[in-house]
C-alpha cells in the first residue's frame, strides 16, 4: 500500500496548517488566517486492486453424462510460477477434440 497522506486544516476557513496531528486542543496556536483553534484532520490513502475474470460454458444434452462441449476462457493462475496467465481451453467430446492455449499476457509466449 501507498504512504498514507496526512493533512491539517482549520476546520473554520479550511487554511492547511503545518501542525502535527497529535498537538492536544488546549495546546494549538490558532490559525494564522481566522483564529479558530478548531481543526479538520485528513487522511488520504490509495491504493490499487486488480480484478481477473474467467468464463466457463458447458453444453449437454439431458442431465446426465458428461458435457459434449466445453469451453472456458479467461485468466488463470499458473500454480508452479504463481503468475496469471490467460487460458483457452475447447473440449469438443463428439468430434474428439481437445483444444488449449496458455498465454503469458505480459509478453504474450504460449
């Protein structure tokens, strides 16, 4: 996570002041602009997150046996590296076909 930002300001005029966020109240100097020994404390934090997203369908006839067609495609976590990679997969049972395709999106090599 990013440093934190924190600011001071009075809570009167909204003046950002250089005073510590620990100063107790009977001990602040008043505000250079207004007077007020009322203040606003800030904190401001940022940080990122990333989503991953992966879509499976599968077709069958009835409800029973297997799907005679699969396909999934998305991300997908590589255990051995531990990095994301994307992932094609089409399993086709009636034509016998077995279709994968692992890319690495950073470089793009399969």
């Amino acid at each position: 996570m990013d440093q934190a930002k924190r600011r001071v300001a009075c809570s009167e005029c909204g003046e950002y002041l250089d005073e510590p966020f620990d100063t107790l109240p009977d001990s602040r100097p008043p505000c250079p602009s207004c007077g007020s020994k009322s203040r606003r404390f800030e904190i401001e934090i940022n940080d990122s997150v990333k989503f991953y997203g992966k879509l499976g369908i599968k077709a069958r006839r009835g409800e029973v046996g297997k799907p005679y067609r699969e396909v999934v495609s998305g991300d997908d976590l590589h255990r051995k590296t531990g990095k994301w990679m994307h992932l094609e997969r089409s399993i086709d049972r009636e034509k016998d076909q077995y279709r994968e395709c692992v890319t690495n999106p950073e470089t793009g090599d399969g």
